[in-house]
C-alpha cells in the first residue's frame, strides 16, 4: 500500500468535498493533526475509521486503499491487492510483537550475566563498575527499543466507544498498562479507560 498516494488521494477527496482538514477530523472525532498525517503519507487510517472516512469522502474503502478512483474493470484485482496489504500489516505487527519479547529476554539475560559477573568474581573493582555499567547502557537501550517497537504493533481499542487508535509515545509511555491493556484516553470520546490491544 502506498501510503503516499493514499494520502494525496485522501487530500483530493476532501477538497472535493470543500472540507478542511478540522471539518473532516469533527465529523470522524479525531485531531486535524491525524487527518495531515495522513495525508502527507506518514500514516493510515486505522481500520475502524476506514469505513466512516468512505462514507465522509463518498468513495469505496478498495478505492482509499488504492489511492484512487477505480473502474469495474481492476477493482477486483485492486481488492485482492489491498487484502495482501493488510494481511502483510498484520504479519508485521505480530513480527514486532515477537521481537519485543526477544528483546526482553535477551536484555534480562545479558544484564544479570554481567551482574553476576560483577558480584561474584574476584575482579578489580574498575572491571566490576565496568561490567555494571555495561549492564545499565544494555537495559537502557533495550528499553528504549522496546518502548519504540512495541508502541507501534497494533493499536488500542476503547471499551466506551470502541474506537479504534494509536496512542503517541508520551501517551504509550505515561498509561499504566497490563500486557494486553493500557490506560488511554480516547482521542473519540475523551474517556480514560483501560483499552486494549488489537493486532489486527
């Protein structure tokens, strides 16, 4: 899917339609901010606004994912394009998932080897706070990974509305959160609630 074209597709039809970019962001209750990334090409729509946007713009969702106007003709080969698409999206969510518990083990493994080393043997004590700092700049680092990797596998679904969203990285960062659920505010309804993950 080429988010670009999406974007200039979405920008075309809005202006067809004699909408700003807030108009457009009032009428789906998201930011005017989300409907310029998206229109720039540094994002999608998620899958629960798709269907609204359509209907807002009076176009197909296989002609959104296509980035265009679509005859009868190549519509069916555009929709079997565009299920790939999203079939491969959700491959790499569930890949970024993955390599978030690597992460994880490898960091936890890594920083307790150089620990112990540390702790346990007879070392000179600049190797000792060498080897625990090595250990910190390794947790560090992950977690930072971690934090960038996991925030953009998947989005939250809010149990009010249920609509669906990508929360920024000081949002992702600041909600308290179980493995599957984080406390979020709903960019839709403006409730804070424990919001779950979807992958796809």
């Amino acid at each position: 899917m080429d988010q670009l074209k999406v974007g200039k597709f979405i920008s075309t039809n809005r202006k067809l339609k004699h909408m700003t970019q807030r108009e457009l962001a009032d009428i789906l209750g998201i930011s005017d901010k989300t409907i310029s990334k998206w229109e720039t090409g540094n994002g999608l729509p998620e899958v629960s606004l798709m269907l609204p946007l359509c209907e807002a713009l009076d176009i197909s969702v296989n002609e959104l994912l296509s980035g265009e106007k679509l005859s009868i003709i190549n519509y069916q080969e555009k929709a079997e394009d565009n299920m790939l698409s999203l079939l491969k999206e959700n491959e790499a969510n569930r890949k970024r998932l993955f390599q978030t518990i690597v992460s994880i083990v490898t960091t936890i493994i890594a920083s307790v080897s150089l620990i112990m080393m540390a702790s346990f043997l007879n070392l000179n004590t600049i190797i000792r706070i060498f080897l625990i700092s090595i250990a910190l700049i390794i947790i560090i680092l992950s977690i930072i990974s971690i934090i960038l990797t996991d925030s953009k596998t998947g989005y939250y679904e809010c149990p009010s509305c249920h609509h669906r969203f990508m929360p920024t990285i000081h949002e992702y960062v600041k909600g308290y959160h179980t493995f599957t659920k984080r406390y979020l505010r709903c960019p839709k309804c403006k409730k804070t609630n424990l919001c779950r993950r979807k992958l796809k």
